[in-house]
C-alpha cells in the first residue's frame, strides 16, 4: 500500500495518547534530562506555522535523548493570563476563562496532530487556581523576606525584627529604600505597630511605592517599557503617558550582582547574556551629597544622623547623584534632575512655575524609552533654585531636563559640560559656563571625556592624575559627610502589578492603610465574578467592582475590622508572574501540599535545554533568574540558575504575495490587475493577495475572484497566460495575508513533512522565510524512504541477508551525521542527509532488515510516525521505538578498502574499475590486464606502457 500520511499519523498520536508513551518517570536509574519550550499564550487565532519551530527541535532533541537512555521530562502547558483575553471580554462581555479554554483546545489540537512527545500528564496552566496558588504563595515568601548583603541572601522577616528587637536599627546591612530610620531596640519596641510594619515594607522583597509608570488610559493598565512603541502602546497603538502611581515593586535589584556572575555559568547565546548584563548596567563610582542652597543649618546634623528615629533624607536638603567620574566634580557646572524628581515642586521658584509645569507635561507624552533614546534633541527648564558645591561652596543652578530619569539611579545627574557630549549640547544651547579641569582638554567643538593629564581649575587636586585625583576626592567626600565610593546598578525594582482582571489576584488586604498578607491556608485566593472588566467609575481597577470581596481577619478581638471586613489589593499581578517559576511545577504538576516536592526538586533539579525567543531577554529570563535565587536562597530549590543551556530560535517570516491594481488617468483604482512583469508599463497600486491561492508565485484567478467579493467581475492583464504575483518577505501576520496554517499543511503533505520541512529550511537560530514551494521535496523524500521497504506492488517486505559493504557504509554515515547534527542542534543539515542516504539505499537496491530497521530508529525523531509504523511491521512490539537504543556508529564501515580507479587508454577513460587498495602497482597493474572488459577495449593489443598511480588512475599506452 503507498503511504498513507493521514491514516498512519492518526493511529500513533491516539497511541501515544492512549498508552502514555512520553510520560516521564520521576525517579529511575537511567540519567535525566529535562527539555523545555517557552510555554506559548493560546491566542485566538491558533498556531501559524512559524510557532511550532522551536517546538519542533526541542522535540527532535528530546526524542534523540531517549534513544539515548535518557529519562526525558519534556512537558508542555500554558500561560494563559494576559491582555488579548481581557481585551476580547471587554469587547464582548465574555469570560476570559471561556475564550482561554476555547483557545487552549485549538492549540491542543493543533499540537497533537503535529506529533510532539510531550508528557501531557504535567500540563500546567497559569490561569488556573490550582497553579496559581502557588504563584500566590511565592508572593507571600516574598513579602516575608528581606535581603541580607552580609549574607548575600534573603532570609526571613522574622529574623530582621529579631535584630530590631534585641540591637534596634544599628549594624543592619541591607537592600532596602533609602529613607529608612534609625532607632534603638527600646523605640523599636516602643512604635506602634502599623509604624513597625510601615518600617518592614521598606526592606521586604515586594512592596508598595509610588512609581513613574508607562499609563495607557485606553487599556487602563501600566505598561512594560517594552510594550510601549514612540509613545503608543504595542497593542492597539494607544497613547501612553507618565503617571506616578502607588504601585507593588519587587527588588529584583537586591540580585543584582548575583543575576551578573550567573550569566557566566550557564550556556546560553552571548547577544542574549551581553543584552542581560546591560540591562543590569553595573558601574563602579561615587555618591555625592549636594547641600540645596539655603537648607538651614540645624538641619544638617539630622542629615547626618545625629538625630535618632529620624529618617536619612526626609528634610530634603541635599540632592544625592551617583556618577563614574567623581573626579571631575570641580567641572560641574549645573544640577540635571528628572521632570518627575520629588523635590521639583519644592525647588521650583514662583518666576519659573509656569516654565517648569509646561514642560513637564510635554514630558509626560513620552515613554522612557524615547526619552533615552533621543540624543539629538536639547530641552530643559531652570527651577530657580541652587545647590552647593560639596567641595568649594559655588552656587550650581538646578534644571530638570527629561533625559534624566527618576527611576534611575538617585533621578539626579551632576553635569560636566567640559566632559560628556549630552551636558556640552545642553550648556551650549542654554548659554551655561563650561570649565575645563584636565590640562589637556579640546572643548573647543565638543566635550573631551579625557582621563588622560592632570587637573586644572580643581582646587586640592590640581597636578594630579585621574588615579590619585579620584582617590582625593572620594577621601575628602568621605571626610566632611558629603559622598561615598559606590557600586551602581541601571537595574530598577520591577513592578509588580497590573490594573486588569485577568491576572492572578495579590493575597493581601489592607489594615490601617498598610498591606498584610491574607492565612496561606486561605489559598488560593480566587478571582472574584465581576459585572464587567473594565475600571469602576471612580477609576480603580475592574477588581474594584467585584460585591463583598473582602477579607474577614481570623484574629480575635479585631475591633477595627467592620462587617464588610477588610479591602483586598485590587490590582493583580503582572503577565510575568506565573512564567516565573513554572518549570518546577512540572516537576509535580498535581501537588497540592506544596508548588513541587522536595524529592521531585531533587531529582530534575533545573531545565537542561530551554528553546525559546530572544524577545524574552530581558523580561522573562531575567525575572526567571531572579526568583530562582529567591527560592534558591529560602532553600525550596537546589540550582541557582533554572536553565544550563537555552538556544533562541529565529523566526520564520511571512512571504507575502502581492497583485497589483491599475490606477486610471484621475488617480483612481480599477477592478483590472497587471502582471508583475508588466507593471512597469502601466500606473499600478500593490494589494496583499491570500498566499493561500498562489503557488509557485503563479495567481489561482478563480480562488482570487472568490477572495473579496469586489474582486468578482476583476479582470487580469497577463504575461505568458499567467498572473505572476509580486513577492516580499515580512513579519507573518492577517493582515499581509501571508500566515500559513499548520493544519492546511498537515492536511496535504502530513505532520512528518511538516516537521522535517521546518527545520530544513535553514540554521534553527536563523530567521528565515516560509516558502511552500520546496515542501514536495521532502514530502517525496518520505515516501521514497516508504518505498524503500516495499515492492512494486507496495507490499511490504524485507530480507535478512547480510548487509553489504556499501549499505553498512550510507547507514553508518548517517548515524554519525544525524549524531553530530543533533549535539549541535543543526537540524536542518541533517534533513539533506537523510535525502542522500535514502538515494543511495534505493541505488543499491536495499531491503536488508538490519539496515532498515537502524535507519528508522535514527530518522524516528524527525519523521516519528512514519517510523513508529515501520517500525511495528518490522516485527517489533508497537511503542517500543520510542525508547529503542540508538544505533552505535562504528567507523570500520566508512574505511574505504576499495577504489574506482578511471581505466584510461591514451589518455581517454573508458571505464572504472573498483580495485583493492590494499594491493601494490603490480598487482594492480595485473588485476586491470586480467579483465575481460579492458581486454575487449585493447581489442587484442598490449599496452607498450601501463602507468599506475596508486589511488588516483590506471592510463595505458597503446
């Protein structure tokens, strides 16, 4: 029988289904390896066939590892909370849970038939309450913890205010805010509690503070950076604006040094680790202390801690900035604060309020992003106010300028004109004095960032070099109060929160306007049913709207609690939350004691190889990183980084198609379409065509017609009889007409041509285009590798005669290369291997058993369903494939013993003649006489002179 794709697929995707034939083992004797997808959200609109290539090598790699006695865990799930759900349930009044399950079992449906080996017994999904009680319960570790930079870890909560109770405030080194009090153990006992716990929130891992954030009205929730395209946002190109607002924060920051080291262990693509350590952004400098002109004297001895109970800045008179170049303090000729820095308002002068106001509001029309990103642009606004100069006393003018930014750093910049470009435009275009400080600095057209000379106009260090002149200054900063040596990270907290409803609800409520964590016994903590998903009309966020949720306290004798109980958090948490930690719930998926046991930790301990896509670089990957050591530090986990090696697909773009309409003499389009060919003779306008009803770039004129019914009565200027459309590789998208649907592939050519087409297409972490055209080849390369098992009549059969020579050869080929390919993830070099090898197999006419049944083991994990029937009608029992040794390459079949040797008379080849290369020339010489066919070309003559040259020919001489 020829190859049935359909059939044949259907039966072994309801095996495997049936028997659980890539269930994981969670303990076994052979080694582990755990592979892993970046788990996809379930879109309305289903997989395209650019999403599946990555799952597609995971999967080759994971099916290889079990042929090579691995114990695989290869599972797959779901992050399923999001804002295209949310989006869908505003538009349409429907529940977000309804669409995400709709959506789920289209790409359920979807990934089966494509034949993934995924263990389906361990699907996780982030949405649902079971998964993200556990989500919950990190929050709630969390909460409990503060980083200890003596130990460099978190550790409890508890055991900080064990610290306070017995020693008060002293001798604590920790990541915390800045504005923390000081206090003895006697006023640390002596504080109310609600002032204990408002002190707590400034060392806990989360906390609330109020945050510039990227604000969307239109979607009524903040945005990451990332989500935010020149001022609109990402989806539905919405208008974005700056807000400050109450939001939870996590201090990812606190791993900031250990999230740097890390990436120096793990095996992952160095664009991705170098995009990491910029974004971490270390820089090693000082902190300067700038005195505001006119702060009162008493004052000071506040900002320098000889009040008690008294928190560091909290009199606001000094403006702190970090900088690299400490040493050109004396060239500081203004004060750069963020539009958004506290102390605007206070510092700004009746005379330049409507300046400074003007300008913050064009500020707020701009993300972050831009703001960084715009060099070229010079603006700013004077406060009227002044610092001091730490060192000398001179009066620095104050400005806000917005590429200074208030979560940055101290959001304060000490500008050197003479020294850095961006300071030398803004003192040029605001008039303001630019002073040189290095002996050899050209300032004349721009700044000189020199650490070259010595000093000048520097007071005590003039005749110094940058070496010493750092060293002097940090020294004297340190001696007079006034600044420090100081570690810099770009880094900020992560916040942690999202004004939506499809998210996971925050378990705390609120008590004396302070947040507390709801009883853990109490998740998890549920979203409630709400009347609509939007914000209320009072503009808190959908949770807002939600009738009697609220929480009731256990404790006994809560007075303060009325009968409504007390007011839950109402934002839910961000989209990264449930990615954060979900491969160790697929440890344990079903777990409800705890997010995964300690035994089942133990045992698959981190991901081994994670595939996914580099967009995620420096959202998900870092986040992932970051509650790994959480949960590595509170000892729950055994790694300190989640995945060893992780490869970042590329992607696979759209080819769109184009036709193109005639526009007549007044501009407007017709109904008549000009071939490609011709379009340079005619005015013409280009239109997106459905890929769909194009081949070989050759237009379906009757599917086009059928395409949109204005389309109906079109007519068509040809070339050659034929409609050639124009082609153009972009992003695969609805709109360009040009996704391709992994069903209507699978439906003609099979999931096997499928899969093995993907990875042909080029290098995995390579992007590429999809382009239909070459799928056949690889479609007719199956069933040529089909036909290899059967006759003529395609009934199958299979010989037990001993392999030859040449079959052991091509076989042990192939196993090496398909070894070698594998290991290095060069999937697609394995494809045209393959080809090969089943041609000369078909050449040598093989049907020999041993060899065949080697060659299906070694395509199985590409091609996995056309082998596995192969496989049975060899004689072996159905599922064992799966789990059957890979064939040992042996590399005695690939010595070459033999040589074609070119027969030549008169310098003319006439023939080959495979001789052995273990015989000397005259033996050769004699071996080449002896034959009948060379006979026949001497036509009785012999030869005046045979020339052999060992390996290479035999020429006679007649």
């Amino acid at each position: 029988m020829d190859y049935q794709f359909k059939d044949i697929e259907q039966k072994w995707q309801q095996f495997w289904a049936d028997n659980g034939t890539f269930k994981a083992e969670d303990k076994s004797a052979k080694p582990k390896y755990y592979v892993m997808d970046m788990f996809p959200y379930p879109s309305g609109a289903g997989l395209h066939v650019g999403h599946p290539l990555g799952y597609i090598a995971s999967d080759i790699f994971a099916r290889y590892k079990r042929l090579k006695g691995f114990n695989v865990l290869h599972p797959m799930g779901y992050d399923s909370f999001g804002l295209p759900a949310e989006q869908y349930a505003i538009q349409t009044g429907q529940h977000p849970a309804i669409t995400t399950e709709a959506n789920i079992a289209t790409y359920r449906r979807q990934l089966d038939q494509i034949g993934f080996s995924f263990d389906w017994s361990r699907e996780v999904r982030t949405s649902s309450p079971d998964y993200y009680k556990w989500t919950q319960w990190i929050f709630m570790q969390l909460f409990n913890s503060w980083y200890n930079k003596d130990a460099d870890k978190a550790e409890s909560i508890d055991k900080l205010v064990a610290h306070f109770e017995q020693n008060g405030s002293a001798g604590i080194n920790a990541v915390c805010d800045e504005e923390v009090l000081s206090f003895t153990a006697n006023e640390w006992k002596a504080m109310p509690n609600p002032e204990q716990q408002s002190e707590l929130l400034k060392y806990r891992l989360t906390y609330l503070r109020e945050s510039t954030v990227n604000w969307c009205p239109a979607l009524g929730t903040v945005l990451a950076n990332d989500e935010v395209k020149d001022g609109f946002s990402e989806r539905g190109g919405y208008p974005v604006e700056q807000k400050k607002m109450m939001q939870w924060s996590m201090r990812i920051t606190a791993y900031a040094e250990r999230l740097l080291q890390g990436l120096d262990t793990i095996d992952w693509p160095e664009p991705l680790k170098e995009m990491q350590r910029n974004w971490i952004g270390k820089s090693t400098g000082a902190s300067v202390k700038f005195p505001i002109d006119g702060a009162k004297n008493e004052d000071q001895g506040a900002l320098n801690g000889s009040a008690s109970h008294t928190s560091h800045h909290a009199l606001h008179n000094y403006i702190e900035v970090f900088t690299t170049r400490v040493d050109t303090i004396f060239g500081v000729t203004f004060l750069v604060i963020a539009p958004e820095h506290e102390l605007v308002a206070a510092l700004t002068t009746p005379e330049q309020k409507a300046d400074i106001e003007a300008y913050i509001t064009a500020t707020k029309k701009k993300s972050e992003l831009d703001r960084m990103a715009d060099a070229k642009t010079v603006s700013g606004a004077f406060t009227g106010s002044y610092v001091l100069n730490p060192l000398n006393g001179e009066k620095i003018p104050i400005w806000i300028a917005d590429y200074v930014l208030a979560g940055y750093g101290t959001g304060a910049v000490m500008a050197v004109p003479s020294g850095d470009q961006r300071d030398y435009l803004f003192a040029k275009h605001f008039n303001l004095p630019i002073v040189p400080i290095i002996d050899i600095q050209n300032i004349e057209t721009e700044a000189d960032p020199t650490k070259e000379g010595t000093y000048i106009n520097s007071d005590f260090m003039n005749g110094l070099d940058y070496k010493a002149g750092t060293a002097a200054v940090i020294a004297k900063l340190e001696s007079i109060g006034a600044g420090k040596a100081k570690v810099n990270f770009r880094m900020r907290d992560a916040i942690f929160g999202r004004q939506r409803y499809w998210g996971e609800p925050v378990p705390v409520y609120f008590k004396d306007g302070l947040p507390h964590l709801i009883e853990e016994s109490h998740l998890p903590l549920l979203l409630p049913e709400v009347d609509k998903y939007l914000p209320t009309e009072t503009g808190e966020p959908p949770l807002g709207r939600a009738e009697g949720w609220s929480y009731k306290s256990q404790e006994s004798g809560d007075k303060n609690q009325d009968e409504a109980g007390y007011a839950y958090e109402l934002s839910t948490m961000p989209g990264w939350a449930g990615s954060s930690w979900y491969w160790y719930r697929y440890m344990d998926a079903h777990n409800d004691q705890e997010f995964a046991s300690k035994e089942a930790i133990e045992y698959w301990k981190d991901v081994d190889l994670y595939i996914g896509g580099s967009e995620h670089a420096t959202g998900h990957l870092l986040y992932s990183r970051f509650w790994n050591k959480f949960l590595k530090d509170i000892d729950k986990v055994v790694e300190e980084e989640p995945f060893k090696k992780l490869i970042n697909q590329g992607m696979i773009q759209g080819r769109s198609n184009f036709v193109y309409r005639l526009i007549d003499e007044e501009g407007r389009g017709t109904n008549t379409f000009v071939s490609h060919g011709l379009i340079k003779e005619y005015k013409t306008s280009p239109l997106h065509v459905d890929v769909n009803i194009v081949e070989n770039e050759v237009l379906n004129i009757e599917k086009f017609k059928k395409f949109r019914s204005e389309f109906e009565t079109a007519e068509f200027i040809l070339e050659g009889g034929k409609y050639i459309c124009g082609v153009e590789v972009e992003k695969m998208s609805k709109s360009k007409f040009n996704v391709v649907n992994p069903d209507d592939i699978i439906g003609r050519f099979g999931a096997d041509t499928l899969r093995m087409y993907e990875m042909f297409l080029g290098p995995l972490e390579q992007s590429k285009p999809w382009n239909t055209n070459g799928i056949e080849g690889v479609f007719k390369f199956l069933r040529k590798f089909w036909r290899l098992f059967h006759n003529d009549a395609w009934e199958f059969g299979v010989s037990n005669t001993e392999p030859s020579k040449a079959e052991l050869k091509s076989l042990h080929k192939i196993i090496r290369k398909v070894e070698e390919d594998i290991e290095r993830f060069s999937f697609n070099t394995s494809v045209s291997s393959f080809m090969i090898a089943v041609n000369e197999l078909t050449d040598l006419k093989c049907n020999n058993r041993a060899i065949l049944q080697d060659l299906v083991i070694v395509l199985s994990p590409y091609a996995p369903h056309i082998c596995e029937e192969l496989w049975t009608l060899l004689g072996n029992p159905a599922g064992t494939l799966s789990y059957a040794p890979f064939p040992k390459f042996n590399s005695a079949y690939l010595v070459e013993d033999e040589f074609a040797y070119p027969i030549s008379i008169n310098g003319k080849t006439k023939m080959n003649l495979s001789i052995s290369l273990s015989l000397d020339i005259k033996d050769i010489e004699a071996f080449v006489l002896a034959n009948a066919d060379v006979q026949r070309y001497l036509d009785g003559k012999a030869p005046k002179k045979v020339i052999v040259v060992k390996g290479r020919i035999v020429n006679m001489v007649v």
